[in-house]
C-alpha cells in the first residue's frame, strides 16, 4: 500500500529556513502529483502547494508563495519543501499527499513544523 513518510520538520525562529522531506513507496511514484498540506488545531487541513507528476506544473496557497518551494526526484520518489521566511503562523503539522489527478488521497502521518523565537 501506499506510505508516505515526512521528515525535516523542528523548532525554527522567524525568518529561518527549514526544508521537509516526504519518502514515497508502494506506488508508481512517478504516475502521482504530490502535495504538501498543514493542520494548526481546530482547523481543516490547507493545500500549500503541489507538483505535478513530471514536476512541470507547481502551485502554491497565497499565503506561502514567494517563500516555499516544492520539488520532487522520482528517481528518488522523494517530494521536499523549502521553506524560507518562516513566519509564526506557519506553525503546524505539515503532511505529505499523494494522489491523481487530484493531491489529498493518500497522506502520511505528519510532521511538526514550529516557528517561534
């Protein structure tokens, strides 16, 4: 079965850099568009940004455009997210998403991303 599994993720002070890793298997991981989602508390799940399945197509909420970048080795069948210019309200728990054509199917447990001084 699909697994996704996340890392990278930490405490970090505003305006730092953090860069989250997600390790895909049990797919054809090249036939995926991937995404990267977040979950503060008593809040639904945000689409942050997605690549599609040959990395030619990304997108981005508003809210991390200028500062985040997806991108993907499916020679790997790894997904990563550069974030720069963290900002307090990027606290969250960022989750890996796999699925097609639409991101959102399959997700993996999350990892918790911090922004704080």
């Amino acid at each position: 079965q699909v697994q996704l599994v996340e890392s990278g993720g930490g405490l970090v002070q505003p305006g730092g850099s953090l860069k989250l890793s997600c390790a895909a298997s049990g797919m054809i991981f090249s036939r995926y568009n991937m995404g990267w989602y977040r979950q503060t508390p008593g809040k639904e799940r945000e689409l942050v940004a997605m690549i599609t399945s040959d990395g030619g197509i990304t997108n981005y909420a508003d809210s991390v455009k200028g500062r985040f970048t997806i991108s993907r080795d499916n020679t790997k069948s790894m997904v990563y997210l550069q974030m720069n210019s963290l900002k307090p309200e990027d606290t969250a728990v960022y989750y890996c998403s796999a699925g097609f054509p639409a991101v959102g199917r399959h997700f993996g447990q999350g990892t918790q991303v911090t922004v704080s001084s």
